[in-house]
C-alpha cells in the first residue's frame, strides 16, 4: 500500500440530502472552499434532481459554478437521468455519477425504474457526451448502489453486482463504482466483489468505494478495499446524514477519520488534516442542531502524529 489516495467528499451531497434542514448555499460554498483550502482534490458538490424531491440540493447548479472556481478541484455531481446529466454538463460538471441500484427492488421503489430504464437514460447520456467537445465532456461513472445488500430485498448476489457493472460500461459509462448504500458491507465481501468486479471491467474502469458507517464497519471496510489495491474512497466530513434507524451512526465513513486512518499509516492524501478539522466549525455553524460524528476530532491528533509528505 503506498502511493496517493483520492478521497472524494460527498457531504454536500450524501450527507445534506439525508438531513432534513436546507443549508444556506453561501455556507455550502463556505465549506466547499475549506475542504478544497484543505487540500480535498473532490468534491461532490450537489444532485441534480428536481427541487420538490430535493429541496436541500437545488442550488446544485450555482456550487458547480462556484466549485469550478477553485484551483484543482474536481468538482463531481449526482445525476439521475439524462436531464439531471444536461444540467450539470451545462454547470460544468468535471464528473457525474449516475446510481444504479443492484437490487430491482429499490430502484422500483426508489427511483421508480426498472434496470432496463436506468441503463437507457446510461446509454442516452453517453451519446450526448459524445457529441462533445472533450474540454467539455465531464467523466461519466455508472455507481453500483446497494451494491452489498439492500434494506429491501435483504442480500444481493455478486453475480448481479458483474452483471450490471458490464452492463453499465457496455451502455457507455467510463468507469463503475461500488457503493453500500445501505451499510450491509464486510471487509471479506468488499475485498470479494471488488476483486472480481475489476476482473470484469478491467483495472482502469474501477472508479472506487463508497462507503456508509451504518454498523460501525466503514474504516474496515476501506482497510479492506486497500488491500486489493483500491485507491478512491468516497467519505463525509462529519460523516453527515447519520442512519435513522442506527441512532449515534454517522452516515457515509467520516472524512476526518479517514484521513486520519491513511496519513497514520503513511499513504499520501494531500489533504492538511489540521486544517480538515477545523471545516467543521463551518459545517455545525450553518446546521445548528445537527450531529455531527467523528472520533479524531473529538480526540484530537496523537502527540507526535505526523502527516504523510506528499509523494511519499
Ligand atoms: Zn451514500
């Protein structure tokens, strides 16, 4: 394990849309600059999905804008179909993410689509990226959610996860992420799945883990990617969104014990943990109430602890 880990914030994302208070987009843009100031290369900033399922994202187009402004940012947004997809290209999205729920369960009940129809609005994308100029293509990842389990149909089989990863990159995507909406990952199924998902799609169109902290195996389970060589983790500062039916469980892996978990143990983040931490008072200023969870910042950092140098 050595070499640079990305780590792709989707707080304002994943986390502001699991909570039901609507953040200032002045504070989203606040915290969106201070990770970035912390050295976060990625941030998801928003999902564009209507206003009226989503009223807490539907400044999305306005924080791609602001984003774009910061130097070296990849700046990465949700989309659901190809009119959310439109959207972000014309906001200037470098990346777009579209999700693909394994279990037909929850994408009927959920997005209200069948497999088949998520995998057109995929192939209706693709070919609009297509017909852009590259400067303006933004890199296009199918998300595999639920892809460990499912509140819904309960476990979900690794034959179905290769299925719809190549059905996914056969319809277009660049790239196929793994993510545990629902925390039903362990480290053995996520070094499995990961292992024999790349197999099928090839080393390059991994796109990386997101991962919930919904019963407390987040940090194991990126222990886990690690060791079959992955090198993107999604996470949240804060681990914002929590679990509403796992009281005291912080939604996705919480940014700051992440950071804290790889620069210990010498992998190169570039992100300025110090600085990290102190994004929170950003955060907690503009949700009065909200909880936010996290060990490290709770503890403080070790005496002597130090930040793995960049290029180490
Ligand atoms: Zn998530």
């Amino acid at each position: 394990m050595t070499g640079r880990i990305v780590i792709s914030e989707v707080g304002p994302r994943d986390g502001l849309q699991s909570i039901a208070a609507i953040m200032p987009t002045e504070a989203k843009k606040a915290w969106i600059a201070a990770e970035a100031g912390a050295g976060v290369r990625e941030i998801e900033v928003g999902s564009f999905v209507p206003a009226r399922i989503l009223p807490q994202l539907a400044d999305t187009a306005e924080l791609v804008a602001f984003a774009r402004s910061l130097p070296g940012l990849t700046v990465a947004a949700l989309v659901p179909n190809l009119k959310g997809a439109l959207a972000a290209v014309e906001a200037g999205a470098h990346k777009i993410t579209l999700p693909l729920s394994v279990s037909e369960t929850h994408s009927q009940k959920n997005l209200r689509r069948s497999h088949a129809e998520v995998l057109d609005e995929v192939r209706a994308i693709a070919e609009h990226l297509r017909s852009l100029p590259a400067a303006r293509r933004p890199r296009f990842e199918g998300g595999l959610s639920t892809a460990f389990g499912c509140t819904l149909e309960g476990p979900v089989p690794t034959a179905q996860v290769l299925r719809l990863g190549e059905a996914l990159l056969a319809a277009g995507a660049d790239e196929v992420g793994l993510a545990d909406t629902t925390g039903y990952a362990n480290p053995t199924m996520v070094r499995e799945r990961v292992t024999r998902l790349r197999e099928v799609v090839g080393e390059d169109c991994f796109a990386g883990l997101h991962l919930h902290n919904t019963r407390g195996l987040g940090l194991a389970n990126v222990l886990a990617g690690l060791e079959v060589g992955v090198t993107t983790f999604d996470s949240s500062l804060g681990g914002l969104g929590g679990c509403p039916f796992a009281p005291g469980a912080s939604g996705n892996v919480v940014t700051e014990d992440l950071v804290f978990m790889l620069q210990s143990m010498g992998l190169d983040t570039g992100i300025d943990l110090p600085r990290l931490l102190e994004v929170r008072a950003v955060v907690k200023a503009a949700l009065p109430g909200e909880p936010l969870y996290g060990f490290t910042p709770e503890a403080g950092l070790p005496l002597g602890f130090k930040q793995a140098e960049a290029g180490s």
